[in-house]
C-alpha cells in the first residue's frame, strides 16, 4: 500500500543525529543512488567513517517509526557542503523538507553552505533553495555523467 500524502496527527521530529541504522538509511537513499555513480561507496566509506567526527552529520526528519527525510551535511576546513538531502516521495509537499533545510543550514552555521543539485532533481529543489536563499554559482557539465550538469548552490 503506498503511503498518503496526509500526516493526521503525526508527530514529525527533526534532530541532527550521529548513530542511524545505516541498513536502513541506505534503502531509503536508493532513489538518490541512481543518480551519482559510486554512491553507496561513497555513502559506506566516506560518509559513515568520518561520522565520528564532527565532520560529518545526519539532519533526519522521521516519525519515530520511518525515515521521512534526511541530509547528510559535510562541514571541515575547506568547506560546508548538504551533500545530500531527499526526502521521502510520499511526504513531499508537507513542509518537512523546508524543516529539515532550516535545520541543515543552523547545523552548519556557515554563510558559505553550499549544496550540489543534479539536472535531474533541479526544478523540484529550486523553490526550496531559493526561499532559503541559494543563488546558482556555476553549472558544471558532465560532472558524474557526460550529458548531465551538477549546479552549485550557495546561501
């Protein structure tokens, strides 16, 4: 059965969280898999080793039962980066990515946040990032695939 639209009484949380069922977490991101080659390595040895530190952290919207959204913030030396952020289909449209946005950006406590869109995901990204105050920096073409451009957002 495919989820409503519709949160009838259900309590959204929203927390930054360093232990997460990374099981789970992966199944959840699939949709997002498909659109970065090498994703899961990334995911498994990159993102979840450095998870220790305070380099790494997870934004999670969920209802105590199920992931609705989550982002997966960088934020070292060199940069603040959300280098991922989705959120469930079925839980679009809810405000809940506007939620998890805010608390991405206030985790990262940086002017410089910037976050990388795909051609594929852009115009559903656009309005969202734009009432938070992103502006496009720079397109780059052919990026993770030859006919698809990656676009840089910054606040």
């Amino acid at each position: 059965m495919k989820k409503a639209n519709i949160l009838t009484n259900q309590r959204v949380d929203y927390e930054i969280v360093k232990e997460i069922n990374f099981s789970e977490l992966r199944v959840f991101l699939r949709d997002v898999a498909d659109l970065y080659p090498n994703f899961y390595i990334w995911l498994n040895f990159t993102f979840f080793r450095n998870l220790a530190s305070e380099e790494r952290k997870i934004a999670l919207a969920h209802n105590g039962n199920d992931i609705l959204g989550v982002a997966l913030l960088k934020s070292d030396a060199f940069e603040s980066k959300i280098c991922t952020f989705y959120v469930d289909p079925a839980f679009r449209g809810m405000n809940i990515g506007g939620k998890l946005m805010d608390l991405s950006i206030s985790a990262l406590d940086d002017p410089d946040t910037f976050i990388t869109v795909c051609d594929e995901r852009k115009s559903e990204l656009i309005p969202l990032l734009s009432s938070r105050g992103f502006t496009l920096e720079r397109s780059v073409d052919g990026l993770y695939y030859p006919h698809s451009s990656e676009h840089f957002y910054k606040l």
